[in-house]
C-alpha cells in the first residue's frame, strides 16, 4: 500500500472536534450525512472515518483527499458551506492538513 502524500500529492485531513457530551450522537448523524450526501460526489475525495470517543466528549474525521486542493476545493461548493454553517451551532471544526511521512504496517489484521 502506497503511503498517502508520499508520490500521488494525495493528503489526509484529521478534524478532532470537542464537543458537549449530548450532542455527540447528533454530530456523528451529520457527519456521517454529509460524507454520503455531499463529500462522496466531490472531484478528489477518497474516503472518510468518522470515530467518536468513549467518553462521548469528542468526535475524529479522518477523510483522504487526492490533494489538498481538491479539499479546498470542496469547501468552496454552496451546499458544503451551508452544511457546515448548520452545524456551527454545536462545534467549531478545526481542521489540519497532513502528508503521511512513514507508514509501519502490522502483522496483523484490525477489525473495522
């Protein structure tokens, strides 16, 4: 497996969002609606994970974009900026742009 940003300029976006324990269900329905309603059609997205944390106080998208300015590009588009605009009221995303500079891989297999 290639390692991400390596040769292709492809990039990994990590968004670690804090959030009130209560709303956490309702952050992770709306993430999960936007990735398959608006990023899975943008030119120049790969995939996306969305994990929350055990104590409920925290939400992690890890999304793969062919490069950092396809992501851009996305956010960009009317209907993800009104998305993102609804759900201001509950977070403040903060996002980072990462190149994969080493990847180890295991012996073996994690469960999805």
């Amino acid at each position: 497996m290639e390692s991400e940003g390596k040769a292709s300029g492809s990039v990994t976006v990590i968004n670690v969002i804090v959030v009130k324990a209560e709303d956490q269900d309702r952050l992770v329905d709306g993430m999960r609606q936007m990735c398959t309603n608006l990023m899975e059609k943008q030119p120049g997205f790969v995939s996306a994970r969305i994990y929350k944390s055990r104590d409920k106080r925290r939400v992690a998208v890890h999304a793969n974009w062919a490069s950092a300015e396809a992501f851009e590009a996305a956010f960009r588009d009317p209907d993800v900026l009104f998305i993102m605009r609804k759900g201001l009221d509950i977070v403040q995303p903060e996002w980072h742009i990462y190149e994969c500079v080493h990847e180890a891989p295991g012996s073996a297999e994690a469960e999805a």
